[in-house]
C-alpha cells in the first residue's frame, strides 16, 4: 500500500526561495515541468500578497531568467518561469550528489505539492511504498535538513501532529492503558487484540506501525548524521 507525506526541505538554495523571501505575505506553490531540458520550466501559483510586490522579486531573484503572468483569478495568479540555472548550477555548491538528485525525477512516486517557503521547500508527495519514500527521505537527510510532519497510508484518516493515525492511536492508547508496555508485561496482545475487536496479528502490525512512525518522528528524522 502507498503512501502519503508531507515534509520540509530546508535548503535556502532551491529555486524561488528569495521570492518567498522578499514577499512572505504570498504563499508560493511550484511545479516544475522536466521535460524542458537542463533548466525545468516553473509554474509558479500565487496567492495573496502584492501582485507588484511578487513581480518585483521574480524579476530580481537571481534563478529567474524570464517570467510571463499568464493569468488572474482573484488573489491568486499563475506564471510560467524560465529559470536563469539549471539545477546543477542553483544546486551544485550545496547538495554534493546531485546524482542522486535526478534519480529522484524517477522515482515511484508523485509530488503532489510544493509551497516555496523562505528557507525552502514543504512538499505533499505520494509514495508506491516505505522503500521509496525511504530512498527520497534518505537523500535530503544527506544533502540538507528533512522534516517530516505527516506520514500515512492512502486510504487512512488524517493524522494529527505526530504523524499517527486514529487507529494507531487508539491502538497505542489501549495497549498502554491494558499494562502491555510494562515490564513484566502485565497484558497479552490478544488481550488488546480483544479489546479493538480485531485479530492478534492485525493488532500487532498495528502497534509496530504506530511505533515505526513515532520513531521516524520524533528520532529518526533529527538523527545527527554522524562523520564517516
């Protein structure tokens, strides 16, 4: 089963980072269309903030060549960017595999959305499984600072701030409650099993789910990269 997640990317250098910079009142959304070449075309949605202001800081940010306001509905309004670099020029002096970085354009899985913020990116992605969100959390943990704030399964209900879902938690709430985190163990898994009224062994994919994303959370996600 896929995935869903939504995590930051804090690198100051990906492009359009000085636009939401001069213009914070703007929330900027991006996609980036690559089959343009070396230099991606942007599509860049702006909402609220200025429409002078915003065309101020794409004519003066230093990665944008040319832009074209291609149309208006109310606050919001949509341009095609030409970028002035291509990735490995905006990128080149901050990731060091930028090998890596084109791999990513081919992974299974779909960015749905990314919000341009002052110190880079929040992006809304589907993943095919753990694996590959695992290889693209993987790289901008490497190559810059990742932040994950929500992680689930397409299909389950929306998860509140830790990343887990209502029936993680509830599951999570029950087994502690029950004693089967206690040492001696005072409660069985069948014990809490019986309580969500589903299987032995669907309660314990449950709870490891659950703890796995605590996990990814909490330490995994703010792990130090240790030197080699």
């Amino acid at each position: 089963m896929g995935l869903v997640a939504e995590f930051s990317i804090d690198c100051e250098a990906l492009p359009l980072t000085d636009v939401a910079t001069d213009v914070p009142e703007a929330t900027v959304i991006l996609e980036m269309q690559f089959n343009h070449g070396a230099r991606p075309l942007f599509l860049v949605t702006v909402q609220d903030g200025p429409q002078s202001d915003i065309e101020d800081a794409l004519t003066e940010a230093y990665d944008v060549g040319e832009w074209t306001l291609v149309g208006r509905a109310g606050e919001t309004r949509r341009y095609q960017v030409i970028p002035a670099l291509s990735l490995e020029e905006q990128l080149g002096e901050e990731l060091d595999d930028l090998a890596g970085l084109e791999a990513l354009a081919t992974a299974d899985a779909i960015i749905e959305r990314i919000d341009v913020v002052p110190d880079g990116w929040r992006q809304t992605g589907w993943f095919a499984d753990r694996d590959a969100f695992s290889k693209f959390s993987s790289f901008w943990q490497q190559n810059a600072h990742f932040r994950l704030h929500r992680l689930t399964q397409d299909g389950e209900s929306e998860p509140a701030g830790d990343g887990l879902t209502d029936r993680q938690r509830e599951a999570l709430r029950i087994a502690y409650e029950r004693g089967y985190f206690d040492i001696p163990r005072q409660a069985a898994l069948e014990d809490v099993a019986m309580e969500l009224d589903i299987s032995p062994s669907s309660a314990s994919e449950r709870l490891r789910r659950a703890q796995t994303q605590l996990i990814e959370e909490t330490v995994a996600t703010t792990w130090p990269t240790l030197p080699d």
